[in-house]
C-alpha cells in the first residue's frame, strides 16, 4: 500500500508518501518561514494563499521524482485539524480533489496522532507508551496503549511550551520561530546567573503553565544594558530552556509510572530540542525504559507523519467520505 500525506495546518506545506515496504519513500515541505517572519509570527490569510500557491506543484513535484502517476497510490491521508481552518481547507479540497480523480480512499488525520507517530517513522513504537506532545500550540501528555487508542493523562493550563520558547526568545530580540534560536544559543550560556520558575511543580496533577515565564524573562532583561549582549541573550536563554524542560521532564516520568508502561516518546516542534532529548534519554536510562527520539525533520510538520497515520487507518480499513470536515480544535479521540 503507498499513501499520499498532505500536511496545510499552519505555514508548512507537505506532501509525501509512506509504503508498506520501507516507510517515508519521499517528504517534501515547502517552509513559509520568510513569508510570516516580518509579522513575527503566522499570519492565517498569507498562509492559506501560499499554501494554495504551493500545494498542486510539489504534489507534481513528488510523483515525478519517483516517476509514478495517481494511478500507482492507494490511498490519501489529509490533516483534517486541529489549526487555521482555511489553510486546512486547501489540503483537505485538493486530497477530495485527487481521491475523487483517481477513486483512492481519502482519510482525515488528527494532526497530533500525526506528531505522536512521528515516532514510528523511526522505528516500530514499543507499546504501551507514554507521550509528551510539545508543539506550538500544544503541550500534553498522552498515554498510548496501541496505534488508534489515545488516552489524554493532563497538560498545559495556559500556554503551549513551543509558545514559551517563541515568546521568551521574542523578548531576546531573536526571529521566529524562536525555539530553534534559543537551542542553539543555550550551548554558549553559562549557568547559574539567572533563574525562572517552575510553576505547579509541587501539583500532584499533571499539569503545566508557562504563561508566567514571559514576565520573568522580562524583568530579568529589564536589569540587563540595551541593546543585550551575546552573552547576556545567551545566558537567559539556557535558564528559559532549562525551567522549560525541568517540568517537561518530571511530568513525563510522572506519567510513566502512573502507567506502568515501558517506553515514553517524545512529539512535535520541540521534540528537536537538543537539551530536552538528552535529559529524557538520561531519565529514561535512569529508570530501564524504552526511548528512542524522533527524526529532527519528523518533529515540526511535516506530511511524511500525516501519511504513517493514514496508513494505519486505512489497513485497519477506517475511510472517510467527501463531507469530511475541517476543524480549528479538537481532542486527539481513540479511534481503534
Ligand atoms: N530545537 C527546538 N527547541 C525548542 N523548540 C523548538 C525547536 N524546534 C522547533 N521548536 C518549536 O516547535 C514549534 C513548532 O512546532 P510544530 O510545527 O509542531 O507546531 P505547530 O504545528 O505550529 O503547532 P501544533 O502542532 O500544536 O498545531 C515552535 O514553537 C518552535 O519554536
Ligand atoms: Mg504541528
């Protein structure tokens, strides 16, 4: 079986494919980054428009590098939601588009089952699991007893911990996405110099609030000279990444052994964080459970997730018709 995953939920268009036989075959992502970056963030109708610009020709783009027609798929998986309901609505229109021309079964995938099986492009998922999902617009903890059976155990309050990355590092003066720039600037930190909380660490909830971080990481910029120096910049951004990961972790763990499972995963955008692997991949050492990290490139979105997940849903013979709707919010439902 060959999948065709479209992925259009923010200001990342991608198509790729997923067989039987090797997995990821192709992964093409056309990045919008330049286009939102003067806004400081994702402007919805840009978005849409570009996605619109871009979708059919990397669609064409990915059959002729692997000289295949519509004829060769069998099926085709669409993010359905949650994100920008027009960008959504371009994907989703144009995979009835190419499911009605080539009469392939279409089917809609959750966006974040997409990021939780991510994983699975790596290698086969031990399961059961648990799942730190840490996106931009979602932090979360879910425990996975198989693919299609997702059980949310808590998660964030208030802000998302991609949003925290973003937000802090907009406050250092750096470009969107922020996450990234704060990872690689962290390495030249040194610690000790500056500190921020760990909101709800004491909560026996699984639970987490980052909205409080912004107006720490402002006050300690406000004692610092204009414009901040390097190191400065560099300093602040290894204690923001250390009070994010710090609760990451401890929940993660927290969830694991109310689970009893054997092997936790982590999921979307800040998924690539270098300190967050090596502290999961210490803990999980640490406690004789199963931890393998995403790809780098599976983290943030792409469409090669989007296809994995479609996959399953269709070899377990789950279809969707041509009523299939977009949505802007959802939870992530079990549907094995
Ligand atoms: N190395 C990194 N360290 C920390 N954060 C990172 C890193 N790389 C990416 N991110 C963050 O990941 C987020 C983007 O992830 P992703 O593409 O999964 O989010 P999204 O699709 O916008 O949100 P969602 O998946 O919740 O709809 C951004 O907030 C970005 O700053
Ligand atoms: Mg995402």
């Amino acid at each position: 079986m060959r999948v065709l995953g479209i992925e259009t939920s923010c200001d990342d268009t991608s198509v790729a494919l997923y067989e039987d036989e090797g997995g990821v075959a192709e992964n093409l992502v056309s990045s919008q980054v330049d286009l939102h970056d003067v806004f400081g963030g994702v402007v919805p109708e840009l978005a849409s428009r570009a996605h619109l610009v871009n979708l059919l020709p990397l669609i064409d783009a990915l059959l002729k590098r692997r000289e295949l027609t519509l004829a060769d798929l069998d099926g085709v998986a669409v993010t359905a939601g949650p994100g920008l309901v027009g960008a959504l609505l371009v994907g989703l229109s144009t995979a009835k588009a190419v499911a009605m021309a080539a009469d392939l079964p279409l089917v809609g995938v959750h966006h974040i089952e997409g990021h939780i099986l991510a994983n699975h492009l790596t290698a086969p998922m031990v399961l059961p699991a648990v799942v730190l999902v840490v996106s931009g617009g979602h932090t979360e903890i879910v425990h996975m007893p198989e693919v299609g059976r997702y059980e949310r155990l808590g998660g964030t309050l208030d802000d998302a911990a991609g949003e925290a990355f973003d937000k802090t590092a907009k406050l250092l003066g750096l470009p969107y996405p922020g996450g990234p720039q704060i990872d690689r600037l962290a390495r030249q930190g040194k610690p000790g110099r500056f500190s921020f909380p760990r909101p709800l660490q004491h909560d026996p909830r699984i639970v987490f609030s980052f909205s409080g971080l912004k107006t720490s990481v402002r006050q300690a910029c406000d004692g610092l000279p204009r414009p901040l120096a390097d190191q400065d910049i560099a300093d602040v951004a290894l204690e923001v990444q250390e009070a994010i990961v710090d609760v990451l972790v401890l929940r993660l763990f927290q969830a694991a052994r109310r689970k009893h499972v054997q092997a936790v995963y982590l999921a979307g955008g800040v998924a690539a964080n270098g300190r967050l692997r090596e502290r999961t991949a210490a803990e999980a050492v640490r406690r004789g459970l199963h931890f393998l990290p995403p790809e780098r490139v599976y983290c943030t979105d792409n469409a090669a997730m989007i296809a994995c997940a479609g996959w399953h849903h269709l070899r377990a013979g789950r279809r969707d018709g041509l009523d299939l709707d977009s949505f802007a919010r959802a939870p992530l439902a079990s549907w094995r």
